[in-house]
C-alpha cells in the first residue's frame, strides 16, 4: 500500500498572521476607497446641479419673452421645470446617496419614474415624486437676475454659511451649488477662507456688491427660498 501524506493545516500563528496581513491591506484600502466614492458623489450631485441650471436657463430665456419660474414650494418649481425646461427626470433632484431618499426607499416609497405625469391632456405633479424629500434647495429668482447669483444648492444650507452636518445632509464637508449662468462649484462653506475678516463671504448682496455669507441676502430673501421639509416627507 502506498503511505498517504496527511496535509498538514495552518499553525494558529500562521493563520494570526494572515489575518493581520489582511487587517493592514484593508486599513490602507478603505480610506482610499471612501474618498473615491465620495468624489463620485460630488460628480453625480455637481452634473444634477447643472442639469437643473441649464433646465431654468432654458425655461426663463428660451422663449420670446422671458418667463418668470416662481412657484409655492420645490414641487411645485419642479413641474415648471419639467413643462418648460425639459427636465422631467426625477434622479436629478432626488440624488441615490442622499441619506433621506435612501430611508424613503427603505420605507417602500417606490422610486418615481418622473416628475411630471400625464393623464389624457392633463398635466400633473407625480404624487410618487412628491412623496420624496428632495435633495436641492432652490431660489424663486427672475429670468433678468445678476450672473452669479445662486440658483440651487444641495440640502441644509444654514445662514451661517455652513451646511449643516446632522440632520441627514447630503454632503458632510460641504455642499454642491449652480447659479443663473450655469456654472457648479463644491463649497466646503460660503466664508471667503483667503479673507482676514472671518464674517466675509464668498457671495454678493443680491443686487449689491457687498460681500455675505448669508445665501438668503444672496437670493433677495429668505422668502425666496423653496425646500421640502424632512420633518413631514
């Protein structure tokens, strides 16, 4: 008969060893991994910014005369952009990394196929899609408004120029913004960082020229601001 060989396993010194090496390759892995998924979130919400910037362009200065985009609340704003702008695809306000969305969806809210629907010759906000908090803040603002003045911006932006870090933000380091000449920056803040004077902002008084970092005295005021409430969607 021929001698079998037994395999011999792994010494539990050889196996901690394995497990270490592992720990080590995921701790220098991880951090990479995390800031990578981050920048292409900051991709995907700077492209929605823009999408919707050029969608109101297009809706307030495409025609002969220019169109007033005012409406009660974000919904509402939505449509008009959707009727006028050509902007009737509901991802681009309703980022899939959002922490609110993502718990509407846990919640089996279905996820909205767009956010204007039909109905024969009528026209109509897509209650699915106004079941979801959305993920913008937007300004009602005139087609002739100065270039530079901001237009939308991710969710939970405070009038201390800081986006809000608790209450399921978007963004923990900051926040994406598109104003009326279509241009995206990412803002870790609305406070001028190269400015020895920390109460200056990057913003200009909204038909002014003075500096703040108030995004209501940047808008002409707080009134003008549409957002959908997170306590009640």
């Amino acid at each position: 008969m021929k001698n079998i060989k037994k395999s011999k396993g792994f010494t539990l010194v050889e196996l901690l060893i394995v497990i270490a090496i592992i720990g080590i390759l995921a701790a220098m892995i991880m951090p990479n991994l995390g800031s990578v998924m981050g920048k292409g979130s900051q991709m995907k919400a700077q492209n929605a910014a823009r999408s919707i910037a050029q969608a109101w362009i297009q809706a307030s200065k495409s025609s002969a005369k220019p169109r007033m985009i005012v409406a009660p609340d974000i919904y509402g704003w939505a449509v008009k952009l959707a009727k006028w702008g050509d902007m009737n695809e509901p991802s681009m306000w309703l980022l899939d990394f959002d922490e609110a969305v993502m718990m509407k969806q846990g919640e089996g809210a279905p996820m909205p196929l767009s956010v204007l629907e039909k109905q024969g010759n009528i026209e109509r906000l897509n209650p699915e899609f106004k079941a979801y908090p959305i993920s913008w803040e937007v300004a009602n603002m005139t087609p002739n408004a100065p270039n530079g003045t901001p237009l939308v911006w991710t969710r939970g932006l405070k009038p201390n120029g800081y986006w809000d870090t608790t209450n399921m933000p978007v963004f923990k380091d900051g926040g994406i913004m598109a104003f009326t000449d279509g241009h995206v920056q990412w803002l870790t803040s609305l406070i001028d960082e190269n400015s020895t004077d920390q109460q200056r902002g990057i913003l200009k008084v909204f038909n002014g020229t003075n500096r703040t970092f108030n995004i209501a005295q940047a808008v002409g005021g707080s009134a003008k601001i549409l957002r959908s409430n997170l306590a009640t969607e």
